[in-house]
C-alpha cells in the first residue's frame, strides 16, 4: 500500500521533470539562445518572486484554504514601501522590506482572523480583502506612480543586487524554500498544517490547534507577500497602483500545478518548486519562441486545468490500483 | 457542521420583520437619504428610473449567482464568460454575421461556457468550484485576448445600442428585462421543486442524492442558466458602453457575489433567498451613485464592496451560529453535589 502511494507520488514529480526537460528542448530548437546561462539566470530572477509566494500559497492551499489577495498585498506592500523611500532617502534596504513585510503581516493576520476565528470561507475573505487592499494602494498612491528616479540604488539593489553572480531574488527564494522544506517536513508545527488540511476533524481531536495553525498560514502568506511586493518594486523599479494585478493566479495556478492539492493535505515541496520553475518557463520564455503574449493567460488556463485535472485522475488511478491490490 | 431543522412556525409579526430583508430596506433607504442630502435634484422619479441603467447589467448575474452560492457552491468565472461572449458576437458581427444573429451567438457562447463548467465540476467531483471556475476564468478570459488582442470592437447597429440606453416610455428596457428575469428566477428558486432541490443539495448534496434528487442534473442546469445570464450581462454592458475588449466586466465577479453575500445569502450553502440580492442590487448600485455625486473616486468603491462583503458574512456568521446554539436542547443542569445521590446497592 505504501510503495504504491509513494510511487504514484513520485510519479508527479518524474512527469513535471521530463515535461519541462521536453519543454527546454523544444524551446532550444524554436530559439538557440534559449539555454544559455544568462537567459537561464533571467528567468530563474523572474520566476523567484513567484516562487516565494507559491511557499505561502502552498501552506494556504494544504490547509483546503486558498488567498486571492496576494497580488494586492505585493502591490500594496510595494507601493508604501517605495513612498517610504522616496520621502527617506536614506533608508536601509533591510529596513524596506521589513516594512513591506510588516505591511503583509498585518494584512494576513486580518484576513487569517476572519478565517480562523470567524469562519468567514477563504474565498470570500481573501476576495473581499483583495479589494479592500487594492483599493488601499489606490488611496495611499493616489493613483500616482513611484518611479525610478524617486527609489534610492539601495533600495533597487534588492532586486538588482548579486552574491557572487547569483541575483538577490533567486537567493531569497531559495533560501525560503530550504527553510520551507525544513519546517513542513520536519518541525511540529509544519506537519500539524498536514494534518489539518487532510483531516480538520481529526485534528481538532488530536489536540492540534486547528485554528491557531490556520492562522498562522495566513500570516505567513501575508508576510511573504510582503517580501515579494518590495522585490517586486524594487526589480521594475516602479510602484503602480495596478501592480501585480492577477498575479494571484499564476501564484495559485503554479502551486496547484506542483501537485498541491486543492482539498487539502497533499503536496510536496519538491513538486512545488518544479511546479514553480515550469510556470516560470511558460511565463518567460513564450515571448522567446514568438508566441504571442496574448496567448499567455489562455496558456496558463488551460495548465492549470489540465494539472488539476490530470491530478484527479491520477489518484484515481490509484485508488483503484490499491484496491485491486487488496483484491484476493 | 451541524444544521439545525428550521421548522416552519407559521406567520408572525416578530419573525416577518425580524428578516435580513428588511435590514437591507433599512440600508436602502439611508442610502437614499444620505443622496439626496448630497444633491437637492436626487430625489425625482428620473433618478430611480435613469440610474439603474448604469448598474444593473450586473443584476443579470446576480440572480443565478444567487442559485450558485445556494448549491454550496462558486462561480468565478461569470466575469470572464460575459468578455468572451462580447468579444466573439463583436468580432462575428465584423466578419459579416448579421446582428440578430450575433445576439444569438453571444447567448449561445455563453451558455455553452457555463455547460463546459458544469460539466467538469460533475465530472470531477473531486475538485471544488472554486479551482474549476478558477482555471476557466483564466481560459475564457484568455481566449478572448486571443481573439481581439488588445483592440475595441464597436460600430454596433443603432437599435443595438437601445438595448442599454432605450426606454418604453420612461421605463428603461434594461429595467423591464430585470423585472421580467427577476420574476422568473424567483418563481425557479421558490415556487418550483427545481428551487427546491437547489436548496436541498446545497444543504447536503450527499443526502439529496441519496432522496433521488439527480443532484448532477440540477448543478449543470445552474451553471447553464449561470452562464446564459452572463451573456445577458454580456449584451447590456456591450451596448452601453458601445463597445467591447477583452477586459471587459474585469471584477464583476467580486461585485456580484458580494451583493449575493450582502442579500443574506449563506456561502455555506442552502440557505438564502432572491429578495435579498435583489435589494443589494440596488443598495450597492446607488451607493457608488451617490458616491459619483460627492466626486470619490471609484477606487474607493472597491473598498467600500470589499468592506460589505466582510461585514455582511460576518453578521450572517454571527447570526447563524447563534440560531444553531438556539436550537441545540439546553444541557442537563449538573447534579447538586449537595444532593445525597441515590447508592445502588
């Protein structure tokens, strides 16, 4: 029983692996600078933001949640943060994004509260508070932008910066996502947000502090959206009030396309961090082989559906495949 | 999640008026007020009769949204629908395809976008509405940029255009075309046992089921009647704004089920009636009217729609919760330690 869900797990991830070796290839025949290093390390900077979210959105979507209002928290965090500096110059970059993350925080400790305590649905608070965000980035800016000229080099250098010509955003990510696999598959409080998501019920009888823990997926969700929207501001080097807009899908379609599932309790983050790096190729690289951009969002429609689609159909597969096994 | 057994208890005075409803009157007219100390022409007859005109293309949604949110379920995907039925009866109509017929074609694409919705959320019952109106939302909203890229498609004919602006009388069209679907949505829902098996699969869909009810029958005719109200939505808004691209209708989805919310409406399923969204029609639609006359901007609207749908859900939370510990049989007091219990020997 156990090899067979193990191996129907792996599964996934063998699959997103070889579908995005095809789809590098097919690439690389459409457009010969497709693999070179410094495409590779353009995208990688432009899917980190992505990734980051995902993170949040995954620990969001394991508790049969989902967070709608995370692009209006990068475009909210972004946009204060970017006025912050443009009035304090001198402001530290570090200070920046704690106070982009503080922003975030503040947001989802809001929206997890609704959740959490009020049993308001996920959809339907994140809907509202998507609104109520973006309509608070329209007021703080009103309607105006922050542009280049207005941001510090520090505060730009977030996103530009590199370590050793590895870009600031990829390490971030990475270092997120390190500390992610740490804490979901090896601290308590990761694997109660397991537990909760596959069973609420059980959970509550377990003892596990089922709301506390659902909480908390919405204040990190928040926090992360925080990040994101600085780097996000600090890498166009604009704030807009429409920043972000719909990003939110792409977040939830590349963790969905990772294998987290939609009712909650399963996902790797092995699976996410391919999911995420697949979307990313979709996203980046389309332009590259002159696909039209309009194209895009039918694209990404159509992943998405199919990976939540082909995930059904998996684990109905083997579902049956354990029953024939238990089968005399 | 426990339900309580609502028991009909016949007519009273105190149940009548204590209903949702009439908080919503309340907040109607206050909004009514609150307008017309802000403009001393606010209150003719031509505001009520005008006004409507340039918020109720989105009421079309709102009452099969209503049958949607009852099943338990999620529609997010009504906004992107409308676009791409706009966009397909624009671009057709260019092409040569005479306007009557385009209509069709709008309703018909429409229809068919709600069909494709209700049939995987049966066929796929793993999968909750959200993630599957989610993932079409993006497809049609997707293909509509495909088809039109970022271009406006108008020069509809001139009877076209009444549609949105003309009136019989001083009744604008689009009023008597709300009436008329209003009447019939709510003779669906509370007259018809196709109403009723709304409500009994958006109390438990499991149970409904097992009592008979073609449960998968009744969800993809929801989300038809979903998706053929979208291409009305689709029709009104094209007309009246004379126009159309694919970004068209972007956010109707929030506005619309924050008023179903706002109505009284239980986003836990089964629970609701027309009346109430109905009402937030009309609370919302002259809400941001007034908000029009004191010159804020619309992005404060978004705020203010975002605020409603929280505040409405909690209070609905609230108040339902309260109603479910009503009705639980009061525990048994705890013996009286003082009392000698009684020793079996």
């Amino acid at each position: 029983m156990k090899r067979a869900v193990s191996l129907s797990e792996s599964f996934r991830e063998i699959g997103l692996l070889a579908f995005i070796v095809i789809l590098c290839a097919i690439f690389q025949l459409r457009n010969h600078n497709f693999l070179t290093l410094s495409n590779i390390r353009d995208l990688l900077t432009n899917t980190a933001i992505l990734s980051i979210l995902s993170v949040g959105m995954m620990m969001v979507i394991l508790t049969r949640g989902i967070d709608l209002s995370v692009a209006a928290t990068i475009a909210l965090a972004g946009m204060v943060s970017a006025l912050t500096v443009n009035s304090f110059r001198a402001i530290s970059p570090v200070l920046s994004i704690l106070e982009g993350m503080a922003i975030g925080t503040v947001a989802g400790a809001l929206i997890g509260l609704l959740i959490a305590r009020f049993n308001v649905l996920p959809i339907i608070a994140t809907l509202g508070f998507m609104n109520i965000i973006r309509g608070l980035t329209y007021v703080v800016s009103k309607g105006a932008w922050v542009s280049a000229y207005q941001m510090s080099d520090g505060f730009k250098a977030i996103a530009t910066g590199n370590v050793l010509g590895v870009s600031n955003p990829i390490i971030i990510a990475v270092a997120i996502n390190l500390a992610f696999f740490y804490f979901i598959n090896h601290m308590k409080t990761g694997r109660q947000i397991y537990a909760v998501g596959s069973n609420p019920e059980a959970a509550d009888i377990s003892g596990i502090p089922r709301r506390r823990i659902i909480f908390l997926v919405y204040v990190v969700q928040g926090a992360l959206a925080g990040l994101g929207g600085v780097i996000w501001v600090a890498k166009f080097a604009s704030a807009q009030s429409d920043t972000a807009m719909g990003f939110e899908l792409s977040v939830i379609a590349a963790t969905v396309l990772g294998g987290v599932s939609i009712a909650g309790g399963s996902g790797k983050v092995s699976g996410l961090i391919l999911g995420t790096i697949l979307f990313g190729i979709l996203n980046n690289a389309l332009p590259l082989i002159n696909v039209s951009p309009f194209w895009q969002q039918a694209i990404q429609g159509l992943v998405i559906l199919a990976a939540v689609l082909t995930n059904v159909l998996v684990k109905r597969n083997s579902q049956r495949f354990a029953l024939r096994r238990r089968a005399i | 999640m426990e339900r309580a057994i609502r028991v009909d208890k016949g007519w009273s005075w105190r149940t009548f008026f204590l209903q949702w409803e009439w908080l919503l009157v309340l907040i109607f007219i206050a909004v009514n007020v609150v307008n017309s100390t802000l403009s001393p022409y606010y209150l003719t007859l031509d505001t009520f009769l005008s006004t409507p005109q340039t918020f109720l293309d989105m009421a079309f949604l709102v009452m099969p949204m209503t049958m949607v949110i009852i099943l338990g379920m999620i529609d997010i995907s009504v906004a992107s629908t409308a676009a791409l039925a706009a966009v397909i009866m624009a671009v057709c109509f260019h092409a040569g395809l005479p306007m009557p017929l385009a209509v069709v074609l709008n309703l018909a694409v429409a229809t068919a976008c709600g069909l494709v919705n209700g049939i995987l959320i049966t066929r796929f019952k793993e999968l909750s509405s959200v993630i599957v109106t989610l993932a079409t939302m993006i497809i049609y909203r997707g293909i509509a940029y495909v088809i039109l890229t970022d271009q406006a498609s108008g020069d509809f004919p001139k009877w076209y255009s009444s549609l949105g602006w003309g009136s019989v009388g001083k009744v604008p069209i689009i009023l008597i075309a709300f009436a008329i679907c209003a009447v019939v949505f709510g003779v669906l829902l509370h007259k018809t046992s196709f109403g009723r098996r709304i409500y009994a699969i958006g109390n438990n869909l499991t149970a409904a089921r097992y009592s008979g009810v073609k449960t998968d029958a009744i969800i993809v005719t929801v989300f038809v009647l979903t998706g053929l109200m979208a291409g009305f939505t689709s029709l009104f808004l094209t007309s009246r704004m004379g126009s159309t691209r694919p970004n068209v209708a972007q956010g109707y989805e929030l506005s619309v089920i924050a008023m179903v919310v706002l109505g009284g409406v239980s986003t836990s399923g089964g629970k609701g009636r027309i009346g109430g969204p109905l009402l937030a029609i009309f609370i919302i639609g002259f809400l941001n009217y007034g908000l029009g006359l004191v010159n804020i901007q619309a992005q404060s609207l978004l705020i203010i729609v975002g605020l409603l749908l929280i505040l409405s859900v909690l209070v609905l939370n609230l108040r339902f919760r309260g109603r479910a510990q009503r009705s639980v049989p009061s525990a048994p007091k705890p013996v009286d330690s003082s009392e000698p219990t009684k020793r079996i020997p």
